[in-house]
C-alpha cells in the first residue's frame, strides 16, 4: 500500500502513527487480560486510530484474542445497537461470509440474516439481521460475544466506538443497567469503551450512581508531545524530497494545539503547497492555515447559527483567555454575560453542546482549537 504523506478525517496506522507508546502498550495488556477499558479524550485526538492500531497488533501477536470493532454514532434506538453488535461480532469473528452464516443460524436462531456485497473490487459486504422485540431478547444480543468466544476457545474485546450515544438512546439509563447486568458477569470478553463527547462519557462512567461506574481501567488520552509532531513533519516532508525547518514544524503543530487531526491536516496543506527539493515557507504556512479555517468554516456556521447573543459572548470571553470567574460584574460587564444565574444555565448548555469543557478546577476551554482559531478572525 502506497504511504500517505499526512492523512487526516480516517484512522491512521503503522506509517502515519505517531507514539502513543505507553497507551498502545497499557491497552494491549487490556485486551490480553481481559480487562475492560474505558477511554475518553477530546475530538480529533486519535482514539479511534489508537484502538484500531492496537487490534491490528493483536491480529499479528495475539491469535487468542479476537478484537471486534463497532462505530456506534449512526445508533438511535436500543435495537438498532444490537444490530449493529451483533453484526459487527459475527462479521469480525469469522474470515468467510459462509462461515458468517453458520454462526448467525447457531447462536441467532429465528433469523434470516442477508449480506450485500459491494460491486467495487476488494470492498466490504454488509450484514443486514432485522433482529427486533419479536425475534430476540436484548440479553440474547448481549450475551453473543461471551457464547461465540466459549464456543471457539479464545477470547474477544469489543471495541465501541462513539459510545457517548448510549446516554441520548430512549430510556437510556434502563439499556445502561441492562449492558452492564449482562456484560459485568463474562469471563471471555472485554470491552473497551470510547468516545469524545467528554461531558456524556463522563456522566455515564464518573458518577457514583450511573451502571457503569467502575465498570473498567478509566485512561484519558492527553495530547501527543510538540517534540514527537516535530520529528514526525519533518521526516514526512523529507521522505518526499520536500523540507521544513523544526521551528515551522512546532509553530505549526502549536497553532492547532497538538490535536492529532488538525495536525496531519495542516501539515498536509503546507505539504501541497511545496514544491519538490523546496522548503516550505512563512507565507505558505500563513495560506495553509487560511485553507484549514475556509475548509472548516461550512461546519463551524452550523454550530453557531443556532447560538444566542448570550452564548456567543460567553464563546468570546473564552477565545479572550477568560476560562473562571465568569460570574465577576467586570467579567459579566464587559462580555455582556448577563446575571449570575445566566451564566450558570450558559455553562450547563455549552458543556451540553460539547463546545467547551472543563479541564481541572471548573476552567473552561473550547474543545475545538480550530474553531476558537476561526472565532477569532471571523466572528469576534
């Protein structure tokens, strides 16, 4: 397969992943051990590429553990997560379609499962099951990994991505305590459990009332180092005969606060703009950058047209380096905050709209780098 100088908006692996070392060593033990893992951290940090580099190590070094990935975002109702459960195992556990089908009959009777198939060359084919109420019980789906692992002698890790969406799910909290009554008592699979809506995962795993409270090793994902970004730019660039000087890699990877998307994808539109055997320049970088608000702008709109004044002020407080003390009458004056109790419900609704969040002692920052990036040179 052809490397990629810079890939952003997919999971990367092998030649565009960089570290994450002590994490792809503490999930390995995970996955191999069976322990369940929850993993939070920000957008656009690299989760997803993280597990899946991860079941792709397990895949070569670990044949006694099967490793099932599931995207759960498009999930709206409880039944249509089971679907996706139970697809997702059957599809990741078997190498065949044949095989698929086998399994599907023996551990999902009542079912006449069908599979799609692409008309492009080497893509993947779709496992449809129209499992419903009527034809098996939630506990049926949940206990399906653990019944497919004892029955093969191995062990599986289901891996659900975005699992945030579990608490927006219609009587979400009875399908939590169902999960966890059936998912707490097997002895062959483990789940690993991420998503990056920080203010639904850490309702569902922190507090002490919730079913998954403990339910696994919690790890927070923190920012891959300036140093690490440097190497790896320059290298890149240098592996296409193109060059940028470190300080250009570091200022870049500052400018987007180390967050692991937005880095690749700056890089890659400085990278474009260089011609070979050139070094990148101070107003390449400078339309680079304009390139990355314009191409983000259409998502950034949306998620301010429906804001208040209200919440547009608090955003610019924010984008002003004001993270506490909100509630100050200079604060609440010159940002136009409104009352005490105003700015109490304009925290609650922006946590909940998952644009700001709380990193220790109650200070709030954009979680979107770029977007505070665009506020500042096209809105406020």
């Amino acid at each position: 397969m052809e490397k990629k100088s810079f890939m952003f908006g997919a999971a990367v692996t092998d030649y565009n992943f960089i570290g994450r070392e002590e994490e792809t060593r503490r999930l390995m033990a995970n996955f191999s051990e069976g322990i369940n893992t929850i993993l939070i951290s920000p957008r656009r940090i690299g989760k997803t590429s993280l597990v899946k580099q991860v079941k792709k190590q397990m895949e070569k070094t670990n044949k006694d553990v099967l490793v099932v990935y599931l995207d759960m975002f498009a999930c709206k109702t409880e039944y249509e997560l089971y679907n996706a459960l139970a697809a997702a195992v059957l599809k990741q556990t078997e190498s065949h379609a044949e095989k698929w089908l086998e399994t599907t009959k023996e551990f999902l009777i009542r079912l006449t499962p069908k599979i799609t198939f692409s008309p492009e060359p080497n893509a993947d084919f779709s496992l449809s099951l129209g499992i419903t109420p009527k034809t098996h019980t939630p506990e049926e789906i949940l206990s399906l990994p653990e019944k497919i692992a004892q029955k093969r002698g191995k062990r599986i890790v289901v891996c659900i991505d975005e699992f945030q969406q579990l608490g927006e799910l219609p009587d979400s909290l009875k399908v939590q305590k169902r999960l966890r009554s059936v998912w707490q008592h097997q002895q062959r699979t483990s789940y690993c459990l991420f998503g990056c809506k920080m203010h639904l995962m850490n309702t569902i795993f922190q507090r002490r009332n919730m079913p998954f409270y403990q339910f696994g090793d919690n790890i927070f994902l923190g920012k891959i180092p300036t140093a690490l970004w440097v190497d790896y730019i320059v290298q890149h660039f240098e592996d296409r005969n193109r060059h940028i000087s470190r300080e250009m890699a570091q200022r870049l990877t500052e400018t987007v606060e180390n967050y692991s998307s937005y880095v690749q994808q700056l890089a890659w539109l400085l990278f474009s703009r260089v011609n070979e055997a050139e070094t990148a320049t101070e107003e390449q970088l400078r339309l680079s950058i304009a390139d990355l608000l314009n191409t983000n702008e259409p998502l950034f709109m949306q998620q301010i047209e429906p804001l208040s004044a209200y919440q547009l002020h608090f955003l610019r407080a924010i984008v002003n380096d004001v993270h506490t003390a909100f509630g100050e009458q200079k604060v609440r004056e010159e940002y136009q905050l409104g009352s005490p109790s105003n700015i109490t419900r304009l925290k609650t609704v922006m946590l909940s709209k998952d644009l700001v969040e709380s990193r220790g002692r109650g200070m709030l920052y954009l979680t979107d780098p770029v977007f505070g990036l665009w506020l500042q040179h096209r809105i406020i």
